[in-house]
C-alpha cells in the first residue's frame, strides 16, 4: 500500500542577514550585508502509512514546524521532495489543501466574531461539501466532541478546550485522508485533552485517517503513537515503534513477581536477569541491549513460573526521550 505521506531527502534553508552592532556595524551592514545561511532541515526522509499517527518529536529549533510547513504547502523545499496522498503539496496547493486538515494549538481557521456553527457553515460552502453530508459529519462530531453544548457561541468566546475541539471538528469536515496536529493540546486541562485523544483514536482506528501529531506531552505520545520520528538540528536522528525506543534508550524496567512456591528454583530467561530473589518476590530486569519489551518480559517470566501477583516498574517515556535527545546531541 502507497504512503499517505512520503519524504525523502527533505531540506530547507533559511537566509539571514547579520546586523553588525553599532551605528558603524548598521552601516556597513547596510552597504556590504553579510549573508548567514540557517539550515532548518537537512536530508529528512521518512514514510507514514494510511491510518497510522506519527509522532514527529524533537527540542524547540529541530525542524518539526519547518518540516509540517513543507507538507502542508506553505514552504517550498531547497531540496528533496514530498508527496501527501499523492499531491506535491508545494506545487498543487488548492488540491493539496482538500486532502488535509491541520490543527496549529495557538492559531484558529474559525471567524473570531461568528458563532462556531456559522464558521462550520463557511468551511462547507469552501470545500463544497454537500448539505447531507456536512449534517451527518457534524452530528458524528457533536457526539464525540459535544459542540452542540457552545456551537452557538462566538468564537471569541470560546475557552482554549472548546476552540480547540472547534477546530479539529474544522480541519475534518471535507473528510480528508491526512490530518497534521501541531501542539493541538497546549495549555489544555486533562479532562479535555482526553476527550481530544479519544476523538483522535477515533479518526485513526475507525476512519483510518492518517496522522501526524508534533508534541511535548509524552503522555500524549504513550497514549496515541505506536511509531516516533525524532529530529534535532533539523536531521532525523530516530525512527522506531515506543518500544524500541525504549529498548534503546529506558532499557530500566523491572518485573516485580510474587511466586507461588517460595522455594522455586529461579533462573535467568533470554534478555531477563533476576536483580533480587527474596522468598517468594523475585525481580527481573533486562540483561543487555537486545533485551526483550518489559511487556514480553512479563509474558516470559508468566509462561515460565506461577505467580500470584506481579507489577511492572517502567522508565517515564519523558525520561526515555531525554536520553535520545541527549544521545542526539552527543552524536
């Protein structure tokens, strides 16, 4: 099956001129500029299937907005090339912005002074969306979002919650196969930012819409992507599932088990090493950098031993992805 979105050997360079300090320096600035070139993407490639959410991470500067920019047709590349749901967006801009939607957390598509009702009703007559089919997609929304509850309300009036649910609902009401969500949940209370997951799962699993979310709640990652791809200075330094990811970098969880027979004889499992053996509680860790998942651990050491209880200590994705962004430095 063809990718939703395609990158390859994506860069983009950005021209400055360098102020010189001082009335002197402005002048000669003035006179002989000196020209700085800023790299904000260099060589990014990377694939994302239909119905897959992507998580696109990375520290403030590494290029994530730069990159969306790219695919969303705002920036033309220096060099490589996109496609998203096989539209050069950068080149087919109109085509491109009927196969998208986009959700920025600090900007809106809806009319400040309008209720959000009529804003939907604009967004329609836009993207020529027929009468019927507007109804059903808003109804399906209003349960899933519960915009009935302030549709009427003007925009202006909206809190940060209900802005944003306004705007997912926007960004999909022509139903387009790809969706980018720059920061959707900034400044959001927890309450809403789940019920913003749940529509979100919803639109992967059920609609198979394709998406890709950059983010600085890793909750929100653990809860939403499957597959990360970090970039930092502009280059893609990671591409992998969470639990590589983890394997890789939080390789410190343990398997805490409470065995049925105190006397048991225990032994290390392929990957598993037991860190303390105590009576009947016996913890395992992992013994190498191809250690198994703590979830397959646990799997192991259930089918091995009988056990009447066992937890699991994990490392915090934060954690884990302060490690990569580190290890990316250093690199």
């Amino acid at each position: 099956m063809d990718a939703s979105i395609e990158v390859r050997g994506l860069s983009r360079t950005f021209h400055t001129t360098v102020r010189r300090p001082g009335f002197t320096g402005a002048l000669r600035s003035l006179v002989n500029p000196e020209r700085v070139a800023k790299h904000a993407v260099t060589d990014i490639s990377f694939d994302v299937a239909p119905g897959e959410l992507l998580a696109l991470l990375g520290p403030n500067g590494a290029g994530k907005s730069t990159t969306i920019k790219i695919l969303t047709g705002i920036l033309t590349p220096t060099s490589g090339r996109a496609r998203v749901a096989g539209v050069v967006p950068y080149e087919e801009r109109e085509r491109n912005a009927r196969n998208i939607g986009a959700v920025f957390g600090q900007r809106t598509q809806l009319w400040w002074d309008l209720p959000v009702r009529e804003s939907f009703a604009i967004l329609r007559d836009i993207y020529d969306v027929p009468k019927a089919e507007h109804a059903v997609r808003l109804q399906e929304f209003d349960e899933l979002l519960d915009l009935s509850s302030f549709w009427d309300t003007r925009v202006r009036h909206l809190s940060l919650g209900q802005r944003v649910r306004s705007d997912l609902a926007a960004a999909l009401l022509h139903d387009p196969p790809v969706v980018f969500l720059d920061e959707p949940t900034i400044g959001m209370d927890v309450v809403v930012k789940e019920q913003v997951r749940e529509f979100l799962r919803h639109q992967v699993t059920e609609r198979g819409r394709t998406v890709l979310l950059t983010t600085h709640d890793m909750t929100e990652v653990e809860r939403l992507a499957e597959r990360v791809v970090l970039v930092n200075h502009g280059r893609l330094v990671l591409d992998g599932t969470l639990d590589e990811i983890r394997r890789r970098f939080g390789s410190t969880w343990q398997v805490r088990a409470t065995l049925a027979d105190a006397h048991t004889e225990v032994r290390a499992l392929p990957g598993i090493e037991v860190l303390r053996h105590n009576g009947p509680e016996v913890v395992f860790g992992p013994s190498g950098p191809d250690s198994p998942t703590v979830h397959q651990a646990l799997k192991a050491v259930i089918e091995r031993y009988e056990v009447t209880g066992v937890a699991i200590d994990e490392a915090d994705l934060e954690d884990v992805m302060r490690a990569a962004y580190i290890d990316a430095e250093v690199a």
